[in-house]
C-alpha cells in the first residue's frame, strides 16, 4: 500500500514540475579555417594517401580503441571540439570523456558539448563545473522540467509534458578542429568501449576527414543553435549559478577523481589489422579509405511535430532508400529491429528482384531490451517464409568466438546499426529499423560510398563465420528453430528459444499491454 501512495503521490507531483521560459543563447557557428592546425595537416596528408574520393573514412570496431580515438583527437585538437551524444554516463568512460574536453579547454580550445537531457539528471554536477571552465559551453537538447534524478523519475514527474519529453536526440557526433569527426552508433559509456563488468556492446564508429566532416560539423551547428537547445546555465539552481567558476572547477576535478578508474588497456592492433588512432596521429597519417558520403539528419525540431507512422524522417527515409536501392545484396545489423508492415514488404519485394536480404540482430540473451525483442520475435517466421536470412547473436557463442572482442564474464550485446549494400555502400549512424527511430527520436546517419570500406565491415562477419549468432530457420512442421555451430564444429539445432524463460515471457506479455510498438 505504501508503494502504491508513494506511486499516486509522485504522479500528483508531476503536473506542479514546469520548464521556465526559455532564454535564447547566442549562435555559433563551427571554426572553419582549421587547415594550418595540426590536425589540418594530418587530415591533408590521409588524404593525399587516399585519392579517388573527397572523404576518407577508417572503422573503428573495437570499443577499446574506438574510444581512444576520441581521446587522442581531444589531445590532438587546437582550436575546436564540437560533440553531440545522446548519453554520457557519469562512470569510468565519461569521466574520461569529460576530463580530456577540460584539458583541451585549459589549453585554450573552443569545447562545446550537446547533451540530451534525459540522462543528463545524474550528470548535472560535473556538466556544471566543465561549463566553469573557459572556452567551454555546455547545451542541453529538450530538457526535461525536473533536474536531477534517475531518467525514470525525471519521466514521472514530467507526464503532464510526456509527448515531447518522450522524444529525445539520440545523434552521436565527436569533431575534432572541423578535421576528423568520430559517429556511429556509441554513446558515451563504459559498456560501450568494453570497461564494464557486467555488459559490454559490439558496435561500430567510423572516423573521417574530408568534406563528410564539413556537412557534419554544419549538422551539429543546426542542433546547437536550435530552439530545443538551452544553456546549462538556465538550468541550474540559483545557488549553483551563484557559485564562483572556481569552485565549480575545483569540484568537477574532485568528483572526477572520485569515479574515474585505471588508464584502459588498449590492444596495439584492433580486429582489421589497424594500429591506434593515436599512434597514426603521431605518425603524421591516417590510414583512410577513399570514398564519397552524404550526412542525413534529422532537423531538431522534429521532437515537437505530429506523429505519422505512415511517414519516415529524413534520417530513417535516407536509410531506408538506399536500402531499397539494392540489386545483389543487403546485410541489415541492427539491435532493436522492428521491420512493420512496411519493412516486411520492402523484404519481399527485394525477394521478388532476387536481392540476397540477411538480417543480424540480437537474440533474447544478448539484448538490453528485452520488450523490443518481444516485438520483433513476432516477425521472424513472416521474414524467414519470405527467404530473408536472419541471424541472432547469442552471449556464449560471442564469448566463445572472440571475433568481436574478449568479453570475459561480461554479458555481448550488439548494438551497432550498420546496412551495407551490394558490398559497395554503407549506411552508419544512430538510425535503429524501428519507430521510435521513424517518428520519435532524432538520428543522424552517413551514408558512405566506399567498396573497400564496405566490405571490410561485412568481413567481420564473414570472418567469423556466424560462429557467434544463431541462425533461424523454419522446421518442415514450420516451427521455428535455432541452428548454431557446437565447439566440435557441428551444427546443433534448438527448437526452443534459447534464454527465454515462463517467468520472464510473461512478464514480457504484461509490459506489452502498456507499452505500444511505436513507443519501443
């Protein structure tokens, strides 16, 4: 019973929470004349070794030196660092994170950070002793109107305003001198760089220089400058605004102290062959693959327009048209897919054209979104009867392989979101194949033209064999099945969902009730 008034108690609370007004910040653009920098010079030099393409782009596939790359561009930056992320988690990874943009301050580099404010609660104390420091400004997208507190409190106490706090900017960007720019499908977070105990994500970023870092850096000054942008200033309590810079400093570097863990191990080689980031920045060059790309983002103010199901964004309708552009082949890695009516489809259709359509996602054990998965499983036999091959990674199998990293004890969970088509193109970014990407949520995708590129990140898959997912297919009764590779080499096949439990499917059943598809 307790419980119960406690719960009415915080929803009756909710309606007394309002935004204040908003107040304008002041527009700023990103620093364009960055070729003298040392970072313009490197970037020159990478692509002179790159010709046949006004952009050249590099994978970054190992969570450990994808976020050594961040850092060593931090380091390497002497004018400007412009980044942009959904969730910056105030752990071993963010501290770093937000200490190597404190340095690059110090020294006297233009740092602005743009946050989503859905996680940002936890994150207020130390986002309010960086923006203490000079050359620094910190902006939050659509916030919510309580400050502090974990993201499901924040929600309830803003359910009076639940249709446009229920859409967030979920884009990742980090630019570094308007030289080199890291995206992908990471946010900021120990689980994203394998630095978590418990769970670890298989991801992929690409970093590029070239003129895709241009159309990026304008991306990111469209957010910015946006009206569901506030200052961090507006956002803070009178007594924390009264504090002096000093203070605020002072305390961002204790509590920075207090979470941030050892240097992290990074390997000399990642899983292609690549030496460090940081290593070729010292060389003078970047090993980049040429090619041409498009930048699709989404506009800031698509969290405040009507929701039509029926109508894609430009960042999903990007994805999706080149995607359907496909003659040969399309290879759809993502971690939360819900095809819809539409997507199965597209499916048949590129069946019909004899276009081969695989399909990698989670599985059951792997996913950090068990509802979502729920959803999709109830699309598996229609893609499987269409001929559309779909994988599911399973946590053990992962382990085992070590293909996509050494996870230990720690539980593999995809999450990138990667199409490649006709082993030339490639799409990468925030965008998920479902809903909440479609109509809720902001995203930002890049779709590059680069055969080489393409197909050294589909021959991760192939290196591997699909030793570390399952392979689903239909039995002759048409039940569904799991086929894996046993450590013998054999095939095993299970015709029961592998991780499903009763007490976790129907628990399951009971969120689906009150969670819809287009909420997921």
């Amino acid at each position: 019973m307790r419980r119960w008034l406690t719960a009415l108690f915080v929803l009756l609370l909710a309606g007394c929470t309002m935004l204040p007004p908003r107040i304008a910040p002041p527009a700023s653009s990103a620093i364009a004349d960055t070729g003298d920098t040392p970072l313009g010079r490197i970037a020159a030099a990478s692509l002179a070794e790159a010709p046949g393409g006004n952009s050249g782009f590099m994978l970054l596939p190992s969570g450990e030196m994808a976020f050594d790359a961040r850092l060593a561009l931090a380091e390497a930056a002497t004018r400007s660092i412009d980044a942009q992320y959904y969730h910056i988690h105030d752990d071993t990874a963010g501290a770093a994170f937000l200490a190597a943009l404190r340095d690059a301050a110090v020294r006297g580099v233009r740092v602005r950070l743009l946050v989503d404010d859905y996680h940002a609660g936890d994150l207020y104390p130390l986002l309010r002793g960086l923006a203490a420091f000079p050359n620094t400004e910190v902006r939050l997208f659509n916030p919510l109107p309580e400050r502090y507190g974990t993201p499901i409190r924040r929600l309830l106490l803003s359910l009076h305003d639940f249709t446009r706090v229920n859409r967030r900017m979920h884009n990742k960007l980090f630019v570094a001198d308007n030289q080199f720019a890291v995206y992908g499908g990471r946010n900021i977070a120990d689980e994203y760089f394998t630095r978590h105990g418990e769970a670890n994500f298989i991801d992929l970023d690409v970093l590029s220089a070239g003129a895709v870092v241009r159309e990026l850096s304008a991306s990111f000054d469209r957010y910015w400058n946006s009206e569901q942008v506030w200052v961090l200033e507006q956002r803070l309590h009178a007594l924390e605004r009264a504090a002096k810079p000093a203070e605020r400093r002072a305390d961002f570097d204790v509590q920075l102290k207090g979470i941030a863990g050892p240097p992290p191990v990074v390997p000399p080689r990642d899983y292609l062959g690549q030496s460090t980031v940081r290593v070729q920045i010292a060389q003078g060059r970047v090993r980049l693959l040429a090619g041409s790309a498009r930048v699709h983002d989404d506009p800031p103010d698509k969290v405040l327009q009507p929701v039509d199901p029926n109508k894609a964004s430009p960042a999903m309708r990007a994805k999706l048209d080149v995607i359907a552009a496909a003659r040969e082949e399309v290879v759809i890695v993502n971690p939360y897919f819900l095809p819809g009516p539409v997507g199965l489809r597209m499916m048949g259709e590129a069946q019909k054209r004899g276009t081969r359509v695989l399909i990698v996602t989670n599985s059951l054990g792997s996913t950090d979104e068990p509802l979502v998965y729920r959803a999709y499983s109830r699309y598996r036999a229609d893609m499987l009867r269409l001929g559309v091959q779909v994988y599911e990674f399973g946590p053990d199998l992962v382990r085992r392989s070590k293909t996509f990293g050494v996870f230990g004890k720690s539980t593999p969970r995809l999450h990138a979101k990667v199409a490649g088509v006709d082993r030339r193109r490639m799409v990468v970014g925030s965008v998920n194949l479902d809903l909440r990407s479609a109509t809720l949520n902001t995203e930002l995708g890049v779709t590059i033209d680069c055969a080489a590129l393409t197909q050294q990140a589909l021959g991760l898959l192939r290196a591997d064999a699909f030793g570390s997912m399952y392979r689903l297919q239909l039995g002759e009764d048409g039940a569904l099945e799991w086929h894996l590779r046993g450590e013998d080499g054999k095939t095993l096949v299970r015709r029961d969902e592998p991780h499903a439990s009763l007490g976790l499917d129907f628990s399951l059943w009971l969120q689906s009730l009150l969670v819809s598809e287009e909420d997921l």
